[in-house]
C-alpha cells in the first residue's frame, strides 16, 4: 500500500477525529514534507485541503438530511466556532450551512472519498545516483496548487518565447524546477535554464540557487504528458521501498537537447533528492 494510499484510508477511517498533517504522515510511516508531495503527486489534491473538503462534504450532507445543531457540525468538522465553520463553509460551497437546508446537494461542489486505483507504472527503470554541482537557474516562475499544475505547459511556452533574452546561459539543458513547496501542497515552479551569475538577469526573471546535494536520477522515456504517472510511481512506490527519504531541497526535470518542446517526445530526467 503506498503512502497515498494509507492516507487515504487513515483519513477516512477518522474523519470525525482530529487530523493533522503530522498524524498522517506518522501513519503513512514517512515525514511531512514527503506525505505532502506523496499525496499530491496520486490525487492532484494538497492532503489537509482533502481533509477540509470531506469534512465540509459530509456537513452539507447533514445539513440536507436536517441535523438541527449548527455547532454540533462544527466541532465534528475541526472548527472550534459556529462562525468559524460558516466562514468556510461559504468559501467552499457559496452558501452558508442554513441555506444548504433547502439546497440540492448535486449543485453543490462536493469532495467524494479518493478511490485510489493502480494507475502506477510497472516498469519504472531504477534510478541512478549522483551528487549534483551547485546549480543557478533563470527563467519564469509560477506559484501553483495541486490543482492548477496543469497550467505548467503553457508556462514552458512562455518560457521558450523569451529563453534567448535570459543572460549569462550555460549550455542548452533546460530545468523545470520545483521548490518552495509548503504543507497546503503549493509550491513554485521554476522553467529555467542554468546561468553563471545572477547579477545581470532583468527584473523579469526569477532565480533559484540549488545546492550541491545527493539525487536519485529517474529516466522518462515516454511522452511529456504521462509525466505524472512516473511521477507517482517515484513517490508512492520506489521511495518507500528504497530505504531512503525525500530530502528537503529542490526537485527538477531536466530537459537535454534530446526533448523537443514542440511535440513533447524526446525523454527528459527527473531528479529526486534523497538523504539516508
């Protein structure tokens, strides 16, 4: 059973109990930082959004089958306060607990349980290891959810209209970079190529620095799109078989002069960084 998975499980058996992101991870038998990116990568939902949707889900389904305590709901959901409880209940839903009484339930955006199905790969290559140089990325950045991710190839596009103004550009090797990630499962994005110094890049580009550290170097040979599936099986299936942990610092693909950003074939790297 892979992280997600036992996630999954633990949330759904103790919905009404108190959840935090530390509890999951310690159940799933791996860090926080590793349960977030584990969890995202299987359901494309940041883990205690999932946890907040449900709870508000199975509110509403209360509220339209009549519970009569507001409060009651509440306190069952995590909230410590009635007012606390409608505030997100009306950014989830658009309509506050009372109104839900006489709502349908199919207009509202409900959360199901995840039913995770096999959808890793079987014939994931193993990785290689390397110790990665210091590395000083340009490029575009985005700030993304789990959700929003899909926007990620347009931000390529961009990328590819203006990589000859970026300054300083060593070699022809792209990096899509992911780092600043935080426990609701954001995290920053980074289309960038490796440059020697920073001091000329205009205001328009970001930067990242990522330091020397030991990566677990995956092959994706398939097209761009079945990414996340390789992706998955990484986080879900080879890391915690392998005895290693996810180490906090950046991840990346890395993108040679064999891919083409036209048709997406070619093949590309992902770089995992991992400690003992």
């Amino acid at each position: 059973m892979s992280p997600a998975q036992k996630a999954l499980w633990f949330i759904e058996s103790h919905l009404a109990d108190e959840l935090t992101l530390d509890g999951i991870a310690g159940v799933a038998g791996i860090s926080r930082f590793h349960m977030v990116r584990a969890f995202a990568a299987a359901t494309g939902l940041p883990v205690m959004r999932y946890v907040r949707a449900r709870r508000l889900t199975e509110a509403a389904r209360a509220l339209a089958k009549g519970a009569p305590n507001i409060l009651t709901l509440a306190l069952e959901a995590d909230y410590g306060s009635h007012e606390a409880f409608t505030r997100a209940f009306r950014d989830h839903f658009g309509l506050t607990p009372e109104a839900v009484r006489t709502a349908r339930l199919d207009t509202l955006k409900l959360q199901e349980p995840i039913i995770m199905d096999s959808t890793a790969i079987d014939n994931l290559r193993a990785p290689r290891f390397e110790t990665s140089h210091p590395l000083l990325v340009a490029g575009f950045s985005e700030r993304y959810t789990c959700e929003s991710g899909a926007a990620i190839p347009g931000q390529w596009q961009r990328f590819h209209q203006s990589v000859g103004n970026i300054p300083g550009r060593i070699g022809q090797v792209a990096y899509g970079v992911c780092c600043n990630g935080d426990d609701a499962g954001n995290f920053d994005y980074i289309a960038g190529v490796e440059v020697s110094d920073f001091s000329d890049l205009p205001r328009e580009f970001a930067r990242v620095r990522i330091p020397e550290q030991k990566y677990a170097v995956f092959t994706h040979r398939d097209h761009i799109s079945t990414i996340r599936r390789t992706i998955n099986t990484i986080w879900n299936h080879w890391l915690p078989a392998s005895g290693l942990k996810a180490a906090d610092a950046p991840s990346f693909e890395r993108y040679d002069e064999n891919f083409d950003p036209l048709t997406g074939n070619g093949g590309l790297e992902i770089w995992l960084p991992v400690r003992d």
